[in-house]
C-alpha cells in the first residue's frame, strides 16, 4: 500500500474501478448488454426470418445488439417454454406465434400458461400462408386439389413443421371445411416439410410466403392459393382459397414479441415504443413486404386480448377436424 495515501481513500480507489464496470441491473440502464430473442422454430423459417429483421431494427434503435437464438421443438413448444422460463430482466425475448400461444394448448398439455407466463410487448407481423404442390401433383388450383383428395381419401398428403404447427392447422381447415381426408405428416421443422415437398415425397404443404417466394418463382413449387381473406401484392395472381370456392376459409400466421411474466414495466414500456418505432420504419416495412408480410401493431392489452380470443377459436377448430398431437 501506497503510505502517503490514506487507508480509507486506498479502499475507496479500488471499489470505483468495480462500479465504473458492473453491468447495470436496474431498468433505467436498460438494455445494457446484449438481447436475445429465442425463436422457437429452425433458422430459415418464418419465425426465425422475422425475428432477425426485427432484432436488427432493434440494434438500430436502441444502440445495443439484439441476437437471434433458435431453439426449435414440438411444434415450437420448446423454445417458447425457454423463453416463459427466462430471467425476468429484459434479455430474453420470445418470438411468439399463433402456433405457441393460440393453436399448442388446443392440442395437447404444454409447459406454460399463454396468457399468465408472458409480459405481451407487442404485435409484429401477419402473413398469409400457400397452398402449394410439387410441380408433378395433377391440380393447377384448390378446386382440383379438393377433387383429387376427394378421390383418393387417406392418400394426398400434407407436410408441415409439426402438429399444431399453423401449417398444420391450415390443413386441417381445409380437411374440414371441404369434408375431404388429407393425411398430415409432420416433420422436426417446416423446412424440413419443405425439402421433402421439393423431392416429391408429399403431395401439399401449407407455407408462408417467407420461405416459398423463390421456390415458386423458380417453377420449382406450384402455388395454388393464398389463405387469406385477401390476395397478397406478390402473387397478385393467386386466388384466395375462399375465391377458389372454399367459403369461410382464412388462416394467417401472427408473430409477436413477448418477454417474461415478471419483466417489470419500466423495460416493457421502453421496449414497446421501440418495436412500434420499428414497425413504422419504411425499410423495415420494406424488407417485411418483400416476405408479404404486413406489419402489424397492438397494445400489450390488445396483444393479451387477441391472444384469448384465438385460444378459443383454435381449440373450437381442433376439435372439429380431429386433430391431436401425435
């Protein structure tokens, strides 16, 4: 020790370097370090692909990286439950869908409670899904589809990323509003139902547009219909399923950032008005239309609302097609 300084002031010397370094835990410093934000299904997926647009807006915004971390499962059940489970702090986000928080309790017993286990920060995005076949399926739209099924029952078969997947589901509205008997295959993770369609091992797939623009321009897909109400700006060409004479058809996929339960509002509100910041950005817009997906905005309020709403109407539609976990 220095003899010309002091004990007191010699101690105090060494705590400041330790203060000037400790990473900040109250949420006014918020974030002071990196977030990630767990996307629960495999990279090169809707989710995934959605989830890096907005994280690198985030980055932007907020002058600290948030980074994509896939923990794909079950349907997407896994990576969600991760994220529920999750410190409380604001570095651990979760891309929630339709799929994980609306259609999963519909189909079987899940690890956590939607509606209780998640703080809601905000809407993001809403995509329609396609109808496509591999270019060797004999039908050139839903109606031939419907016939084809119709004349083998048990036989065509549909891919999708798992049960209880929207890719799934969309399926199954199709099975029963038509009255006809696909066969639901699914597989680890939608790509996966992807690359099998692309080798013509299935005959169908139910696919956002994220993941099959390409693959449809190339000729190496043939779209049949969009599921949505409405036709999309990238194939404006393509009927909608209820247009091609399936009435009361509409499936879309719905994602939306949440973090955990107890995250407390001072890093909820901050995080919130960076997301609807985000959302309005023109690039960001952009790059989501691009993917034919359209921004879409709502109060943690609404969010929560929406949220029990579909919980309702999701368990109503697995029960009326049949559908179970596997």
């Amino acid at each position: 020790m220095n003899p010309a300084r002091p004990p007191l002031l010699c101690a105090l010397a060494l705590l400041v370097p330790a203060v000037a370094v400790a990473p900040r835990a109250d949420a006014q410093g918020y974030p002071a370090r990196p977030v990630r934000i767990i996307s629960p299904f495999a990279a090169g997926g809707s989710n995934d692909v959605i989830a890096r647009i907005v994280g690198a807006k985030l980055t932007e915004l907020l002058a600290q990286q948030f980074f994509v971390e896939n923990r794909p499962g079950a349907g997407g059940v896994v990576g969600t439950d991760f994220g529920a489970k999750a410190a409380p702090d604001g570095y651990t986000l979760t891309m929630v869908t339709n799929a994980t928080l609306a259609i999963a309790p519909a189909l079987r017993k899940i690890p956590y409670d939607p509606v209780k286990d998640f703080a809601p920060i905000g809407l993001v995005g809403i995509s329609p899904y396609v109808v496509i076949v591999h270019p060797t399926v004999p039908v050139r739209n839903v109606k031939q589809l419907v016939a084809l099924a119709r004349s083998r029952p048990g036989q065509v078969e549909f891919g999708s990323g798992g049960v209880g997947t929207p890719g799934h589901l969309a399926g199954e509205m199709l099975n029963t509003l038509t009255g006809i008997k696909m066969v639901h295959v699914p597989y680890r993770a939608g790509n996966l139902a992807l690359n099998d369609l692309l080798g013509g091992h299935i005959a169908v797939t139910f696919s956002t547009t994220i993941t099959t623009t390409e693959l449809i321009k190339a000729g190496r897909l043939r779209a049949l219909a969009v599921t949505s109400t409405r036709r999309v700006p990238a194939f404006p060409e393509l009927p909608t399923v209820e247009e091609s004479g399936v009435p009361g058809y509409d499936f879309t996929l719905w994602l939306g950032l949440a973090a955990p339960a107890a995250t407390p509002g001072a890093v909820i509100q901050p995080l919130g008005a960076a997301l609807l910041k985000a959302l309005q950005a023109k690039d960001l817009q952009e790059r989501f239309a691009a993917q034919s997906v359209e921004a879409l905005t709502a109060t943690p309020q609404e969010f929560a609302e929406k949220v029990r709403r579909e919980m309702v109407l999701y368990e109503k539609l697995v029960k009326a097609s049949g559908a179970a976990a596997q």
